[in-house]
C-alpha cells in the first residue's frame, strides 16, 4: 500500500515538472508581448471569403489586433486546387492598431490565368508591426470557403 502511495506521488511530481516544462518552452503564439518590448500582434483568418469578379479576386475577413505605434502590414495569400494545377493570390493591406480586435477584409487578386471558384482553399495571412522598441511577426493558415 505504501508503495503504491509512494509510486502515484513520485508520478504526480513527474506530471507537474514535465507540464511546467512543457509551458515553459511552447510556443507562445501572440502571446508574445512580456518578451517583445509590449508588441501584441495577432490575425485571424475568418471564413467564408467572397468571390469577386467572376473568381479574379476574393474578399478575406480577417480579424487583427495588435498595440503597434503605426500600422501594420497585412498580407494573405490564397491557393485552391484547380484541376490539375493551383489557382493562387495575393494582397496587401495596412491596418492601424486600436489594441482591439479589428474585423477587416484583405482583397486577394489572382496571378496567373485560372480563376478563383466556388469551394474551399487554404488561406495564409501574415501581421508585421513595430512599436518603439522592436518589431514583430504573427501568422495564421486556414481552409476557408470561397462563396458567390
């Protein structure tokens, strides 16, 4: 009995300093502003995005927060299977920082001869900022639904 006691506690103890380990070295996503000067930065890809232009383009929402002393860079990229290839975009877009979550929509435009057509796709958006004391990156990937 006691050594059963004894093995559960000595596996108790493991647990914790492994789950203190574990939460020390993960990876902290947007969480980083204790380490970064107070720099917040995070993007959201949203779903569905809306067709534009008979699938020349499409409309991403995107919800950004970020505390940057100006305003940030957003890019997003698209890319749906299409027969046997890819269709793929890009965009651009600045945000200003307000420190709250901010719902905006990011217009990817085609390269290349095939269009965007109803279905899903993968989208990828990027946040870059900077305050007064050091820059700073945030990504997210998604598979999203582009609709009419």
């Amino acid at each position: 009995m006691r050594t059963k006691l004894r093995t559960r506690a000595a596996a108790a103890v493991v647990a914790l300093l492994l789950g203190g380990l574990l939460a020390l070295f993960a990876t902290s996503g947007p969480a980083v502003a204790f380490f970064s000067g107070g720099l917040f930065l995070d993007v959201q890809v949203e779903s569905p995005a809306r067709l534009l232009a008979r699938g020349a383009a499409v409309e991403v929402p995107l919800e950004v927060t970020c505390n940057a002393t100006g305003p940030v860079d957003v890019q997003v990229t698209v890319t749906q299977h299409s027969g046997s290839g890819a269709t793929q975009g890009f965009g651009f877009d600045q945000v200003g920082c307000t420190g709250a979550g901010q719902r905006v929509s990011v217009v990817v435009q085609v390269f290349g001869a095939k269009a965007f057509k109803k279905g899903t796709a993968v989208a990828s958006a990027e946040v870059f900022g900077c305050n007064n004391v050091t820059c700073g990156r945030e990504t997210d990937t998604e598979v999203i639904e582009l609709q009419r």
